[in-house]
C-alpha cells in the first residue's frame, strides 16, 4: 500500500503494524532524539480498518526515514531486520537506550565489545530491534542503516543478496565485506560466511552478516523495503530480479528468494489513488488491489473510466 506523502527517499523501511502504528510512531518520536512524524492517512468509513485508526503512516527516526501501516496481526516484527544507530555521544545512546527499554526485550547487553566501546542491541515493546553504536564525536557517516541478519534457512546467502542488490540499483557499491575465519568456527560459525558487510543502494547505506547460531526467527513481511519508482519500466526491472527465485505477491509486494520483502511502487500509484475525485481514486485503489505487479497504465485506463 502506498501513499502520496512518502517520504523522500528511494528505499524506505516500510513497517507494518497490527492496529498500534500511531501509538508506537509517537513511542519512537519521545524516543529518539531526533524524531517527527510526518504524514497520517487515517481509515474511513469503508474501513477495513475501524474509520479514524491510522491506514498508512511516515515519519523520521534520526534522519532515517519509515513507512508504517496498520494491517492486522498476520505479521510479526523480528530481528531479522533490524535498524542500527551510530551516536556519537554516551549521553545521546543510554537516553536512547533506556526509552526503548521501557516494555523491551534486551538481546545484546549493552555494553563494550571488541568491535565497539559502547553497544546494545535491543527489542523494543513493540517488537522491532534497534542495535545502538557509539560510533564517537568525529563519525561522519550514516547514522541509521537497515541491517539484515540472514540466519536460519537463509544462513550463508548474505554475500550473494548483497551481490544481488547492489547489482540493481544505481549508485550502488559494497563498502566492506568481513567473513568469518576458520577461529570463528568454534563459536558455530561457518568459514567464509559474511560476518559483517556495509553496502550501499542508491547512495543509501545498509549492513548484512550472516549467523549460524540457532535462532529461532526469519525475514517476515512485518519489514518490507518499499521501492520508490519513476517508470513502468523501473517497476519490471527490479520486479523481474527480485522475483526470481522469489514469490509474487499481491499489491506490488514481492519476496524475493532470501525471504526479504519488498514493495516496487511506482509514484504514479500515489498520486491517482490521492486524487481530489473520491470516485477516480477509489477505482485506482480497486484496479490496484486486483494486481501483483504495479501496471501503470491499466492504473490510468481506471482512472479515466467513468
């Protein structure tokens, strides 16, 4: 599903909520140090959800910015995909830290590692992770990065999705790939494994690795990676790539054949289905809800109909 007011960005982290979005995007905003909701598209009378409750949501998270929905409780949030924070101050992460505690789950302490002075990784009341990083006053980097940890039957595949995707999109690189040394076996690793890699999309950064340790979760639809795109051709590339191997599934959504979800929307899509004319979006959103692939000009033959 998509809106109109997304937020800039060509992928965005789009979350998707039982009935708790609004409560938990203001959790987020008294949370973060730098927070803001953005844009609110509420249920009406049609529903299917109870006519005032929040449909679709975006906001910002310290400069990173989120797409949220509430859509019912088929789909649950796990640290499959997690958000990891760079601070650059002690003070700024505990403030962080002990909000997000408040009803969580800790999964990593908080605490110094050898790879970090300061570090937690931690499950929030709502169920989504966030790892926190003092990264120190002179990182200059990203701050926020979606982080995918490929575990379970994905275990190993982390080196090729990244290959896969930075393939796909332009301004694409990998900016460090760390594997596993055949020292990291006695702790249940497997040599050659990702055990940590930075890549970009589109100039935007994001971080994978791979774990072999018995977790009990997998990449759910609950986080989806929603695709901003400019043309029907754009919207078949990146559908014809990402659905090999993968599934397709209702409404421009897709698994691909690691098990991450993705939206590929074309921003046609939003503004029709936000047209002034009730009766013109209303057919947009019924021509749109019969598709998998977003076919733009059947969108506008709907459009036009009438």
């Amino acid at each position: 599903m998509t809106d109109n007011n997304s937020q800039n960005g060509k992928i965005i982290p789009y979350l998707w909520f039982d009935d708790q979005a609004e409560e938990a995007i203001d959790f987020y905003v008294s949370a973060f140090n730098d927070a803001r909701v953005g844009h609110l598209t509420r249920y009406g009378e049609a529903g299917p959800g109870p006519e005032g409750s929040v449909m679709i949501a975006t906001f910002e998270v310290e400069g990173q910015p989120f797409m949220a929905l509430n859509g019912g409780p088929q789909f649950k949030f796990t640290p499959a995909i997690s958000f990891f924070i760079n601070y650059a101050t002690e003070e700024a992460l505990d403030a962080v830290w002990q909000k997000l505690a408040e009803g969580g789950t800790e999964l990593v302490p908080l605490g110094k590692y050898p790879f970090s002075d300061k570090f937690g990784w931690i499950q929030d009341k709502y169920g989504l992770t966030w790892q926190l990083h003092l990264a120190g006053e002179d990182y200059e980097g990203q701050k926020v990065m979606p982080f995918l940890l490929f575990a379970g039957e994905h275990h190993g595949k982390a080196a090729e999705a990244v290959d896969l995707y930075t393939s796909l999109f332009g301004d694409s690189n990998i900016l460090t790939m760390l594997r596993y040394g055949a020292a990291d076996e006695e702790q249940g690793e497997v040599e050659g494994t990702v055990q940590h890699a930075r890549f970009a999309l589109n100039g935007q950064e994001f971080m994978a690795m791979d774990s072999n340790k018995a977790h009990d979760f997998i990449f759910t639809e609950a986080i989806s990676l929603y695709v901003n795109c400019e043309t029907q051709e754009e919207v078949d590339a990146y559908w014809d790539a990402l659905t090999d191997g993968g599934e397709e599934q209702p409404c421009g959504w897709l698994k691909d054949k690691y098990g991450v979800s993705w939206q590929i929307i074309p921003r046609r899509l939003g503004e029709l289905m936000q047209d002034e004319d009730p009766q013109r979006a209303q057919r947009v959103t019924e021509a749109m809800l019969q598709m998998t692939k977003i076919d733009i000009a059947a969108l506008e033959r709907a459009y036009e109909q009438g």
